[in-house]
C-alpha cells in the first residue's frame, strides 16, 4: 500500500439496535414467534450473510461447535437472521448450521436466531468441462430444492426464507447462470406447497440475485419471465456491489476534477459517500421497476460488501478501493441508510473464508469479512470490541480483539486514495 496519511476519525457503529445482555441470564423469556414479515425491514433483527468455513477447501466442514461459537458472536454484534447459500449433499454446512442454531435454542430459551435457506440453481452442465447450457437447468437442481423444503420443515421456528438461487440469472455468472423462467418455475413449485400445507404458510419465497437482474439495469433483462417472477415471490431480494463497480464501472469512483485539490482524508470520505450513493440508485432503480410490475413488492438487500485486502483489480495497482477503512465507512453507512429506511440488509459477509480463492490468499473474495481468520474485528467492528460485546466469546480459542492491535494509524498507513487520473 503506498499513500500515506494521518487522520485521527473514529468510526461510530450503530449499535443502538443489537442485543442486551439480560440481568438475570436464567430468566426464561417468551420469545414472540417471528415470520419473515416482521423480520425483513425490523432494525432490531440485523442481517449477514454468513459461511462458516475457516479452511482452504470446502471439504474441511466446520464442527457443530465451531458453528456455536459463531453464531454466538454474532448473535452478540446484535444480528438476528443470517443467509446461507447451498444444501447440497456433499456440502452439509447449511444443515449444521440448523442444527446449531437448534441447540443453543435448546440450551437458551433466550436465543433467538433466523436463515434465509439458499437453493443454489444451475444450468446444465454447469462447472464441467462441457459448454454451460443457460436455457436447460441442470438435473440437480430438483434435489436442491427437496433438500430445501426438508430442512424448512425439520427447522420451521429457524427457517424464514428460502432463496431459490444465488446470481442465478445474472449473464455475467457464465458458469452457471439460468433464464428466469428456471426460477419461476421452482418459486411457483414451493408456493404450492406452501398453499397445500406441505411447507409453513408464513415462509417466504425469493430469488437472491443482482440488481440488474432484477430490473434495475439492462432493459434486455426485463422480460415476461421476470415480470411473472416479482409476482410470485413474497419480496425481491436483490445484491448491490459499488465495491466491485470500482472497477468495471469506475464513473463514479474515481477522483473528479472539482475534487481534485482536497486532502487525501477528504477524498476517501467523498469517495465513500459516492458509494453509498451508488448503492441507493441501483436500489432506486429496481424498486421503481419491481413496484411498476407489482406494487405490493418490497425490496430487500442480499448482498453488498466491501473487501479489505485485494492483490488484482481492487488493489495498488488497480481501484485503489481496498483497505479495512473503506470498509468500516461503508458499513458504517449502508447500515445507518438501510435501518433508516427499513430496509434488510445481509451484510457481505460475517467472517473471512479463504477457500473462494485459495490459490490466492491476497485475493479479494477470501477478505470480505468483518472478522478475519486470527479471531480479530476489522476496523468496522472496533467499537464493538471497546464496548465489551464479545467479552467471554472466542473463535478457534482466540478472544476477539482489534486488528492492528487497535492502532488507527498503523491502519491509516494501508490506506489508499482512489485513482486520481481524470478523466482515466
């Protein structure tokens, strides 16, 4: 990291909505039943997505315990529902989850934590050496929804939402990706079931997908089958990248001539508030389109996320956008817009897992976490470690402590200003 800076700004995390510890830990505590109507848009029940692996393959499964301990943490930084993202067969992190979640619920009738349950849906002959078919799925996908429905109803005061797909349609996911009517198909399938009894009236349905996707960008996406599918799930969760569009959509983040001749510290905060504003209008934009199909359809966030180490587009010699700064300031933000608004939003993501990209440890996907691998909070999440929230809980057996050993300014020094050619 090259610029270097001294700015003394502590980062304000709102806090106002997490949880208290009770004065009377054994006080047995009716918990009012909770549906995804009154979870989605609830400021007190926070949202993140959440993947709990720590090693460098998906094969090393976490342990139950490891699970435990991670939904306690964040169940002390005040988060109440979580998104998972597969069930496959070979892959039982989802189901483990469940079942943690269960058991702390048994061993405290106090603890209260939700999932939205992801299907992953692919084309045929996704991830083969054969050329991916987007207009057939793949035959899995029959099973990934049973699985689906099977832990919904194993785990129904768990389970709130099923998302049927991840950046399912989205053309840009060329491995995998499917038409909507794929996702219409088994939306309209797990409504049924939901109409005949054989899953909770009260679950809701959605599909997980990029803004544009939903609407929100290219009109070439705004077909009937997409029209058909805002209608059929009970709410549009859609996921919102500025950090990404830093550098395939770089417009908005680069340095602009009227701000040319500000100091560093005042260009990383008008980058930031740039961001979160960029966030809002592809937000804007599908919840215009969504209510022009169907009014009745709110708009909820399932994705959006800032990485803090980057060795390829978003580093030194890219976006520039990369750094646990930038990070605490778009979270700080996007939390305080979307708790204003009523708006969920499933924070990408909880913790570091470097099995995204694990021939590149400096690859931005294994850094997206507000905690990382050594048990330590990002600087996001430093306020909570001064306020004591994680007092008595550990990850891997490390208490969780500051990163930087809570030296803002040996922080300050991996900080970069965004690219300041302009126009580029």
């Amino acid at each position: 990291m090259k610029v270097q800076f001294k700015i003394m700004i502590p980062i304000l995390i709102l806090i106002s909505s997490f949880g208290c510890i009770s004065k009377n830990e054994n006080k047995k505590v009716k918990i009012k039943k909770m549906t995804a109507a009154t979870i989605l848009g609830n400021p007190n029940y926070i949202a993140i997505s959440y993947g709990g692996y720590r090693g460098k393959s998906r094969e090393i499964q976490p342990t139950l315990e490891e699970l435990k301990e991670d939904m306690r943490l964040l169940s002390a930084m005040g988060v109440r529902i979580i998104r998972t993202y597969n069930v496959q067969p070979k892959l039982p992190h989802a189901a483990n989850v469940l079942e943690a979640i269960s058991q702390l619920k048994t061993e405290d009738p106090n603890f209260e934590m939700y999932v939205m349950l992801g299907a992953w849906i692919d084309c045929k002959n996704a991830w083969t050496e054969k050329t991916p078919n987007h207009d057939v799925e793949s035959a899995q996908n029959e099973g990934e929804i049973a699985r689906a429905v099977a832990l919904a109803n194993q785990y129904p005061d768990i389970v709130k939402i099923i998302a049927v797909g991840n950046e399912a349609m989205i053309r840009w996911a060329t491995s995998y990706f499917v038409r909507p009517n794929v996702i219409l198909k088994w939306v309209h399938h797990l409504q049924k079931l939901k109409k005949s009894g054989a899953l909770p009236a009260d679950l809701w349905i959605t599909c997980s997908d990029d803004f544009a996707s939903w609407g929100g960008g290219d009109a070439s996406y705004k077909v009937k089958d997409l029209e058909d599918l805002i209608k059929a799930v009970d709410y549009v969760s859609m996921h919102t990248y500025a950090y990404h569009n830093s550098h395939y959509n770089p417009s908005f983040w680069r340095v602009p001539e009227n701000d040319q001749a500000l100091s560093n510290k005042e260009k990383i905060e008008n980058s930031m508030v740039r961001a979160l504003e960029f966030a809002k209008k592809q937000y804007k934009d599908v919840s215009d389109y969504v209510k022009s199909i169907d009014a009745t359809k709110t708009v909820h966030i399932g994705e959006t996320g800032w990485a803090t180490i980057s060795n390829g587009h978003y580093g030194a010699n890219g976006s520039r956008a990369t750094d646990e700064y930038k990070q605490g300031l778009y979270y700080k933000k996007i939390r305080e817009w979307t708790q204003k608004e009523a708006i969920s939003c499933f924070y990408f993501e909880a913790f570091d897992e470097q099995w995204k990209d694990a021939e590149n440890d400096q690859g931005s996907e294994n850094h997206f976490g507000l905690i990382n691998l050594k048990g330590e909070a990002k600087y996001a999440l430093w306020n909570l470690v001064d306020n004591d929230v994680f007092l008595g809980l550990k990850r891997g057996g490390k208490k969780i402590t500051k990163t930087y050993n809570g030296e803002i300014n040996t922080l300050l020094k991996d900080v970069l200003v965004p690219n300041t050619e302009y126009p580029r």
